[in-house]
C-alpha cells in the first residue's frame, strides 16, 4: 500500500538542481515515526538563483515571455499540469498520506481538487485576455482612460503543510494563469507533493523558470524569499506569527502581501437544530485534516436549552471516530504532523486543565496506538472566555465548548477572538441565519455546515487571520496588478497657460 518517496532535489530554471550547501531535511511519517525519505534544503544562495530564473522567465524573450503570452498559451500547460495531476491521483494521494498523516480518502480529495484548481484557472487564463483592457466612463469628453490589468510579476509562494500541494495549487495555478513568474516555499513538514508538482512540470514542458520550487527551512529559505528586493509580491499561508515577520520583513519595501493566517472559528448552535446532523458538522468542523485547519470550528457555543443532549451525543460520536494510520481504509482521524505539534497540542489540554477547563472526552495519545504523533478527539468544558483554550490557534482535533442563552450572547462569544477567518451558524430559521451571518466578523460563514471550500468562492480572513482573498476570481486578482492609462483627445490646448487675471474671481475648471 505504502509508496516509495522518490529522492528530488531543487526545481529552478526547469532543472533539478543540487542544493549549494548539498544540506538535506529527513521525512518522518507522523503515523510510524519512520524516517522515509529526505527533500532538499534550500538556502541564501538556492533562493537567490530561483528569484533570478523566475525573473528571466518574464524577460527571457521581449516578444514571447511568459507574460505576454496569450492567456490560452498559459491555459494550455496550466491543462496539462492538471491531467498528469490526475494520472497519478492515487500515487499523490499515498504520498501525501505519509507524509502529513491525513486520511488518505482526504489526500485523495484533496489531489483531485489540486487538478481542479489548475483547469479552473486556465479557463480563467483564457478569459483574461478579453479583460485585460476596460475602458473607464469618465466625467469629462476631453480624455479616454482604460485600465490595464498586468501580471504583478515575480511572487513568492509559502504555504503551510496541512494541506500540501493544494494550498501550492490555490497560489501557483492563478500565479500562473495571471501571467507571474513564482517561487513556491513549501513547508518543511510536508513537501513531498510540491517536489513531484516540479516532475510534472518537466513532463508538460513548462518553460525554465516560469514555476521554481525551493524546499527547506522558513527562516532561512522563507525569510530569504522574503526579503528578496527582486520578488514583487509574497503570498503566504501559515502562522499568525510568521505572517507578521513576513510583513515586517518586506515592509522596507512596501512589498505587497496577500496572508491566509490562523483562526479559531466559531460553530453556533441554536436550539431549533436536527442535534445529529449538527453533531456531524461539529465533529467534521473540527476533526477533519486531524484538527489542523486554519478555518476549523473549534470553538463550539451551543445553547443551553439543547447542551446536554448535543455533549452526549457529540461524545457518542467522537467515541466512533476511527483513529489509525492514515492509510488504513476508513480511517477518519490520523497522527497530526510533527512531534512539535503532538507536543504543542498536548501542552495546550494540560494547561487548560490547570486553568480549571474539564476534558470530557479524549485528551490523550490513544490506547491502541503506541507510536505516531496520535491524539485523541479532544472536547474540553467548563470554559472561560480568557482561557488559552478559548482565545488561542490549537491546530488539533480539540473542541472547547461554551453554551449560551441569547441570540445577542451567541454573537458576543462568536466574535470575541482575534480571529477572523471562518464562522458557522446551525439554525433551521434561516432569516435568523442571514441576520447572525451580517454579524459574525469572519471572511467565511457557513449556515448549516462547517468547512466546505470552492474553488469559486472567495476564500480568506479578516484581523489577524490575514487579508486577501484567494480562489475565484479574486485569486486571479491578487496576482494582477491595476494600470490606469489615460489619454487627452481634445483638440483644444489644455489652458494652464491661460491663467485667469488676478483680480477675476471666477473659477477656472480643468476637467
Ligand atoms: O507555521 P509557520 P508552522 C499555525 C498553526 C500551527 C502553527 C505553527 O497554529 O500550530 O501555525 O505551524 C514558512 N519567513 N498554522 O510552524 O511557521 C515555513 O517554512 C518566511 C496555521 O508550520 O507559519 C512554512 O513554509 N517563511 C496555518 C510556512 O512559513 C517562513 C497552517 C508556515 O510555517 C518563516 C500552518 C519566515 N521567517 C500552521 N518562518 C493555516 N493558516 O492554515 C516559517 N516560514
């Protein structure tokens, strides 16, 4: 069942490349704790050739870079990526499943949205060549102005390992729909996947340098893409954290930022609710991807007239909730990624035990599984609103719970958090929905469901989950830059030099 991790070295300029310092980073699968291969760190001197690859692929020919050409061209490899993407779904999937530790029915799903995301945005490339040129109405006849859309040029992709090479996809396929020249970053955690994004590159030809994938470290291959004066814009998804360093990193140069950041969702729970199908959503919300999304419900506020009945069952439920290796046919929940976050997670339930919060179900490594970085599904009551549990990114499959009275009391609790990524609303009276949906401070809200994403809706938070929007057409956007071009048709002079006598007090208008 297991594949074998194929050993790739750096992708830049359309090559595999050694990296300088030949430095390597060992890959452990969470599920075994097994060192199964190793992918190559990048450093100072790998980055800086990558940055310079990408830029020659936007200048490499006056007439026919990458940027000037049609959008149907880039449509074209963007079409391919994604066939050779599903010829080897099943491989990917596996691959991916060993090296994040998530349900290999998810890496499945998840590869077969990666091929998605790249036929979406090649039909998105194709259209862009019609819209590339608008003509503005303006309040005047004496000038025409239209506004050119123009790929931002070299980006720097970073992304995070929850989600391997679909969040590269979310980034690299509108990156390269809009005409950009990229480097991807991927995590150190899981980055098996972008490493054979890179062979199928090779496989469809993609022209040298138009796409450069750069594995290793974040503070020394991540902070160097960063800082790079030649990268025009950076998109990251990740922590909080590390997205205010790469703020503060690219501030000197007013480098533009798009960040998918960290949050701690919401899930609301009103009292008129089928409890069952609100217990799944509330357990998919939470424990999917093995509780590490950024978008994941993990704060659950439920009302106080249905409390005791929903923790019953919600505990019934995760009690069913299979916990194996990820290959493991109907696996639901897997180890999550790393040691440091098996550690980060656990350290998270003994403090909020000591804060007084009350775990009633999970809390631990499973009995069955003595290795891997596994840990129970975790639900944690008897919470208050300044506890770490409440306020803090757990990134595992921990819910707290807190219940609530009124309307007003559950938009209260909703949005008493830094965060402001997802919310969700279960109600059967949808007009209250729509209301609490106006109220809830997140980019996404979900009524009735928690955590489906599309790949054309808008996706991205608000406060310190970030700014920015990817997938749709605002993805398309974040790589393209606005020009306003401004023409002056009148056959009169302009009149500056006609300047009004002084002691003439009537006004002069130039528009
Ligand atoms: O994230 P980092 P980590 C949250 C989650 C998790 C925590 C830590 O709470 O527990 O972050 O995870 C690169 N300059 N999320 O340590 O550090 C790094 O190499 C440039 C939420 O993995 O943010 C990786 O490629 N790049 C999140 C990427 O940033 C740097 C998903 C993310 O790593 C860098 C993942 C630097 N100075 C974690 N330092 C979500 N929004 O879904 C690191 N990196």
């Amino acid at each position: 069942m297991a594949v074998r991790v194929p050993r790739r070295q750096l992708f830049i300029d359309g090559e595999w490349r050694e990296p300088a310092l030949k430095k390597r980073i060992p890959v452990i699968n969470p599920a075994t704790e097994e060192t199964i291969g190793d992918i190559p760190a990048a450093t100072a001197q790998d980055v800086e050739i990558a940055v310079e690859a990408a830029r020659k692929a936007l200048a490499r020919d006056k007439a026919k870079d990458w940027s000037s050409a049609p959008g149907a061209v880039r449509a074209k490899y963007l079409r391919a990526i994604a066939s050779k993407i599903k010829e080897r779904k099943s491989e990917l999937a596996k691959l991916e499943a060993m090296d994040s530790g998530k349900p290999l029915d998810e890496t499945t799903s998840d590869i077969g949205e990666v091929a998605s995301c790249f036929e979406y945005y090649a039909g998105l490339a194709e259209e862009l060549d019609a819209k590339q040129k608008t003509p503005v109405s303006l309040s005047t006849e004496k000038f025409k102005t239209h506004v050119l859309k123009e790929p931002v040029g070299v980006v720097g992709l970073i992304t995070a390992w929850n989600y391997p090479l679909l969040m590269a996809a979310w980034k690299v396929a509108p990156a390269l729909a809009a005409g950009c020249a990229a480097v991807l970053k991927p995590s150190e955690l899981a980055s098996i996947t972008c490493l054979e994004l890179a062979e199928v590159c090779i496989n469809v030809g993609l022209p040298p340098g138009v796409l450069n994938i750069v594995t290793g470290l974040g503070n020394e291959a991540g902070a160097i893409l960063t800082s790079h004066p030649n990268v025009d814009k950076i998109a990251f998804t990740g922590s909080t954290i590390t997205g205010s360093k790469i703020m503060a990193a690219g501030a000197p140069m007013i480098k533009p930022v798009a960040l998918e950041l960290g949050g701690k969702s919401p899930i609301v729970v009103f009292e008129d609710v089928d409890i069952d199908k609100a217990v799944e959503w509330t357990c998919f919300g939470i424990f999917l991807t093995n509780g590490q999304i950024c978008s994941a419900t993990s704060r659950l506020i439920v009302h106080e007239s249905i409390a005791a009945e929903f923790m019953d069952r919600l505990v019934k439920w995760s009690k069913n909730i299979k916990i194996s290796d990820p290959m493991e046919q109907g696996c639901r929940l897997g180890p999550v990624v790393s040691k440091g976050q098996y550690e980060k997670i656990l350290k998270f339930i003994s403090t909020a035990k000591s804060e007084g919060a009350k775990v009633v179900y999970g809390g631990d490594r499973p009995e069955h599984l003595k290795k891997g970085f596994f840990i129970e599904p975790t639900i944690i009551t008897d919470v208050t609103p300044s506890m770490q549990i409440w306020r803090d990114e757990v990134f595992g499959p921990v819910l707290c719970v807190k219940t609530f009275s009124s309307e007003e009391e559950a938009l209260e609790l909703a949005n008493d958090t830094h965060y402001g990524l997802g919310a969700a609303v279960m109600s059967k009276d949808l007009e209250r929905c729509e209301r609490f949906s106006k109220g809830l401070q997140a980019g996404i809200v979900w009524i009735n469901s928690s955590q489906p994403s599309f790949i054309q809706a808008p996706w991205g938070g608000n406060k310190r989950s970030g700014f920015g929007r990817e997938l749709g057409e605002w993805g398309l956007e974040l790589y393209l830059s606005v020009k306003q071009v401004t023409e002056y048709v009148s056959d009169q002079p302009w009149g500056w030099f006609e300047a009004p006598p002084l002691e003439d007090d009537s006004e002069m208008s130039y528009y």
